[in-house]
C-alpha cells in the first residue's frame, strides 16, 4: 500500500515533514481527539445521575435538598458529618473520642491485609474509624449523637465502633443528655472475628443502663442497617426511626435468596416495609428529622 | 461377637483358627496404625495438618473398632499384650493430632451429627424437666427449648437451640435455626427465672443468623437486640455452655451470661467460615483459610479473653462418648454455678457488666 502510494504520488520528492502531513489524510494521529483535558474538568462532579429515577440532577441542588432526589425523594447516603451538620445547631459540635484506633486483634488477612484496609480506610475518610461522637445542640438542647461512617469499611463495627458507641452512651448517661445513634453499617466488622460480636452485648448491656437512668434514646436508621448492628443499639431506641428506602435486616438480601431459592418481593427489609410490620416507630423523610427528634425529645426530657 | 462364658466343646475346637486369625487382624492393624502415624509425622505445613488431622482421626477410630472386634473374640495372651499396645499407640496418636487439630477440623466437629444436642444434655445434666412453650405472641418455636428444671436438686431453667439428627426431626426444629419467637421465648421464660430467683443455664447450638423471609418480617434483629439488653440486666445468675457452633448473634442472644463456658471442639463466631470466605474471598471453597483467620476454636476464644472456661471433651470429642461428654459438662457447670450462687444479685449483676464493658478491648488511644 505505502508502496503503491509512493509510486503514483512520488512521494519520495517531498520533505519528510510534508510527508508525515500526507499521511495523516489516511491515519488518525494518537490524541487528536482527545478533548478529555480541557471539557472534563468544566463538568466533572458538577451533575449526579439518581440511581432510582434516572434524572440527571445538578449537584447543588441536590445539596441543596439535603440529598434528596428533587425528582423521585430517593435519599441518597450522605457521610457523617453531613449527618452531624443537619441534626445540630449552626453546624456547631464538640467531637469527642475520635482518637480511638484499632489494634487489629486478630492479625486478620485476606485477600489484603486488615491493616492496610484500615489505613486506606483512615485516609480517604480522615477518620480513625467507622464513627464519630459529638456533643452539640439540637434546637437549642444540648444533645449527644453518635453518626456512623459507612464509607469507612461499610461502617462495620469492630472494637472501636463498639467502644466509641458504649462512651457516648455512658456520656449521656452521666450527663443526662439525650442521645440520638443514627446507624449506617453492614453490621459487626468480619476482620474482628468475635471481638465485633461481643460488641453487640457490650453496647446492649450500656443501653440497659441507659434505659434504667430513663434518659431518651433515639435510634436513627439509615441505608443501609443490617447485622448486628440491627441486631444491637439500632433496634434498641426509645423510638426507632428510619429514613425512606433504607435497607433495614440481620440477614442479608442475598443470603436470604440463595437460601430460599426464591426472588424476594420488591421493597423486602426497606423501612417502608419494617413499617409494615411493626417493626419501626416512624418512617420520617431527612428534611423532617431534626424536626421530629427535636418533637420527640420535647416529650421525653424532663 | 460376644465372649461366651461358658464354652462348648465345638466353639473350643474353633478358637484355633480365631487365634490365627485375630494375630492376622492384629497385624493388619498395626500396619495401619504405622501408616497413620508415619503419615502424620511427615505432615508439613498448616495447610496439611488441617486436612490430615480429622483424616488421622477418622483412621484411629476405624483401627480401634477393629481391636475392640478381636477382644471380643479372646485371644491368647501375646495378641492379648499386642492388643494393649496397640490402644496406648493410638491413644498416644489421637492425643497429639487433637491437639493439633485447625480451627476448620474443629468446625467439622463441631457440627458432627452425632454430637450430643442440648437435650441430650439436658436429659444426662438435669432431672423433672417439664417444657415451657410459646412467646404468647406469635408461636412456639421448636428451634429453642426452654423449661423448668432441677440442677443437682436445685429449682433451675434451662433453655437452648435445639438440632436433630434425623430428616423428619430436623425440619422440624428449622436445622436448629430459631425464628423471633423462639428468641422472644427465652427471654419471656428467663424473666419468670427472674421473678422467681432461679438460676438459668442456656446451651447454644446455632449456625447462625435465620435466613428466611419470616424471620425477618417478624423482627430477628429486634429480637435478638432486646434479650442483649435485658440478659444484660437480669438479677439471677445465668451460665452458658457453647456446646457446638456459636453462630453470631443467634449464639449471643442466650450467651449475655456471667460465665460462658465452651466445650472444647465447639466454635464460636461472628459468621460462618464458609460466609466469611465467600464474602472476603469470593470464594466459599476458602472456608478452610478463613476458618483460621476468624480465630474461632476455644483455646482462641480464651486467649481473646471473650469465654470463662474451656470444658473437656472425652478422647476423640463430644459425639463419641455422651455420657462422657455430659458428665465433664456437668462438672464445669457444677463448678461455676457454687461461686456464682455465693453472690448477692446486685453484685452479680455489676460484675456480669463489668464483664461485657471491658470484653474485646482491643483498641489503643492515639494522642
């Protein structure tokens, strides 16, 4: 072919630069196309797609809408600060025990090396662990809230998990300060082995303290809350609410299915459902949670 | 065959050829035995001692049905001495590989079929055992057994999961799986324990979470959380015994106990080996790795400070000997249930606290 062409055009006559030119007429030079540079940094980040409703949504206004679709409802997970800055006043709070790591009891290794999950897990989070406590106000109340982390290892509960929850709990205790637990976990911390299970009995036994000093508990749940952590602190509030859509269970979907060899009915173990069967005090969209908890604790505090 | 007492002549004129015989047999199980031992003896690694030791174990009881035959038939006094030999061998053997036994081979045993269920426990331990049944809200729960009972003469309750070994008996009682309501139960004859001042012992014998649509429906999780707290708060004293698997939180939700014994083959676990390897490895045939790394044996459990005692199984484990197995059990219990009924309930309940409040510590304080 280059020969042909060489021939009929004697391309041997041109300067080598004319001639690199006339071959791009036939071959795409690498990277012409490439626009991804410039137009990528102009759009990236600025729009979400709703997993639900397909709607394409500017990331502001969702946002804005405290993540909520704007279009379908469908609430979207948020992390736990964001958590921390719609429950209490001004975005104002105290953080405390958050220098709480775990030792990696087990040594456990899987395909990778518990450890270094965690280390990645603490860098990309900035979190020590799947949990932040604060102190802060909610409508002018001085209040404690325990917010789960679940981009930190599926905000599952291993040692420290267990232990930041069991202080908050005994910080409202002794201050007499209500405390809200809003719980978003895969449940206890497999890399943990029984250390996390133990856990479940640790935080349970502080709530039965808790519950004898009749200091308000409110449990949120949000998507998702399975394992143990349903089967602990999440079921054990005064009032248990939830947010809509959220994945609520002990076993999981998929276990369940393969199990039972059947498709499970749409909305299965969704808070609507639990809701349903009496399993969940309120089903309550994010835009009317502080309101409620604030309701709720209006009722409860001496 | 039996060892007759009395001796017809035609059975004397046939124990010549039961000698030859029986010194054949003897051989034949020496050879054997020689084989196990060697092959385990040259066994390297971690990964081969966890195949070979149930395999070793499995051949040492086949070697010694094949002895107990032959001293049926009475030999002579050589094979007799080579027979008694041969028995110290294998006990010697069967000691060492249990020792070494991973943490998956214990699972195996653990769930042997022929282990002792809490019946048969309940059955061996207790006397005037009379069932209590229903929630009184939704069903009775077969999976979970609750009663009165008496321990040594003393007014007792004693619940627990309960398995099966036949088909019809094990559909029956869910696989020993329970539902809410068998939870739902516990906790609603635990609380009369409670108001009447009667101890309470509970057996745990679970796989695991419950699987299945009603179990969910109803509130598993729900369940399971409100016997954490309430056990947690109980004013009598209750001891445990992780007889077999200790399956996460359907373990837990009877194990919130002020001493939690478990048998020595039995494992305890946040999940399942198998639901651990499929979802860290995505490869349930892992279960035999992720049965190590959950550290889930008893002498584990102990070092992690998370059990009170570890109770002896007779040689070769729970499912060879019963009676065996029940009594060593009923030792253990005997043994904590003096020093814990020696302590005033509001005492009891404080340390029973302080116990959960600083299990599984395993945490530092960065500055």
């Amino acid at each position: 072919m280059k020969a042909i062409l060489a021939d009929r055009f004697q391309l041997q006559n041109y300067p080598i630069t004319q001639l690199l030119n006339f071959m791009a007429w036939f071959k795409r030079q690498a990277g012409e196309l490439d626009t991804s540079g410039e137009k990528k940094v102009r759009t990236e980040g600025l729009w979400v797609k709703c997993d639900d409703c397909r709607q394409i949504i500017w990331k502001k206004d969702l946002e804005e809408n405290l993540n909520v679709c704007p279009k379908c409802d469908k609430h979207f997970r948020i992390d736990a600060r964001a958590r921390l800055a719609q429950l209490l006043d001004d975005n104002l709070y105290e953080v405390f025990d958050s220098n709480l790591v775990s030792t990696d009891p087990l040594k456990f290794v899987d395909l990778k090396a518990y450890s270094s999950r965690l280390k990645r897990a603490q860098a990309d989070t900035g979190l020590k662990d799947a949990v932040i406590n604060a102190r802060g106000k909610l409508n002018g109340r001085p209040v404690i809230v325990s917010a789960m982390e679940y981009a930190f290892i599926g905000g599952s509960m291993g040692a420290v998990v267990g232990e930041a929850i069991t202080r908050a709990i005994e910080q409202a205790t002794d201050t007499k300060a209500p405390i809200i637990i809003v719980s978003a976990s895969g449940g206890a911390r497999m890399m943990e082995g029984v250390i996390s299970l133990m856990q479940l009995a640790k935080i349970s036994a502080a709530l039965a303290r808790l519950d004898e000093a009749k200091i308000p508990y409110i449990s949120v749940l949000t998507d998702p809350t399975t394992g143990g952590v349903t089967a602990s602190f999440a079921m054990l509030g005064d009032l248990n609410i939830a947010e809509p859509g959220a994945l609520i269970g002990f076993a999981g979907p998929r276990v369940i299915e393969q199990t039972i060899r059947q498709k499970l009915p749409q909305g299965f173990q969704r808070s609507e459902f639990l809701l349903e069967h009496g399993m969940l005090d309120a089903v309550v969209p994010r835009k009317q949670l502080k309101p409620y908890i604030a309701r709720a604790l209006e009722f409860m505090a001496a | 065959m039996r060892p007759s007492t009395h001796r017809s002549p035609r059975a004397q004129a046939a124990a010549a050829p039961a000698v030859a015989n029986a010194k054949l047999v003897v051989a034949s199980a020496e050879f054997l035995l020689s084989m196990v031992e060697t092959r385990w003896s040259a066994r390297n690694g971690d990964n081969s001692t966890m195949e070979s030791g149930l395999r070793a174990q499995q051949e040492l009881e086949r070697i010694e049905q094949q002895i107990a035959k032959l001293e049926a038939v009475t030999p002579d006094e050589g094979t007799r001495h080579q027979i008694e030999e041969l028995h110290a061998r294998v006990h010697a053997l069967r000691e060492q590989v249990s020792a070494h036994l991973g943490a998956w081979e214990k699972t195996e045993l653990a769930r042997h079929p022929q282990r002792p269920h809490t019946l048969d426990y309940v059955e061996r331990i207790f006397t005037d055992w009379s069932e209590i049944h229903g929630d009184r809200g939704f069903g009775d729960d077969p999976a979970m057994v609750c009663g009165m009972a008496r321990f040594h003469g003393e007014q007792v309750v004693v619940l627990g999961t309960q398995k099966e070994r036949d088909m019809k008996q094990k559909v029956y009682r869910n696989f020993g799986l329970p539902n809410p309501e068998g939870y739902r139960k516990a906790l609603r004859v635990m609380k009369i324990a409670e108001k009447f001042s009667r101890p309470i012992f509970t057996f745990v014998d679970v796989t695991g979470a419950n699987p299945g649509v009603g179990a969910e429906e109803r509130g598993q999780a729900e369940a399971i959380a409100r016997n954490l707290r309430e056990m947690a708060r109980l004013r009598v004293p209750i001891i445990t015994a992780i007889t077999g698997e200790g399956g996460s939180g359907g373990a837990l939700a009877i194990a919130v106990a002020d001493r939690v014994l478990m048998m020595e083959n039995a494992i305890y676990s946040v999940i399942s080996p198998e639901g651990c390897a499929s979802i860290m490895w995505r490869d349930a045939a892992k279960k035999e790795l992720a049965a190590q790394a959950l550290r889930i044996t008893a002498s584990d459990l102990s070092e992690l400070g998370c059990i009170d005692d570890i109770v002896p199984e007779p040689e070769g484990g729970a499912h060879v000997d019963h009676e065996a197995a029940a009594a060593l059990l009923d030792a253990a219990l005997s043994k904590h249930f003096a020093e814990l009924r020696k302590l005033p309930s509001g005492e009891l309940v404080a340390s029973r606290y302080n116990k959960f409040r600083h299990m599984a510590q395993f945490l530092r304080v960065e500055p």
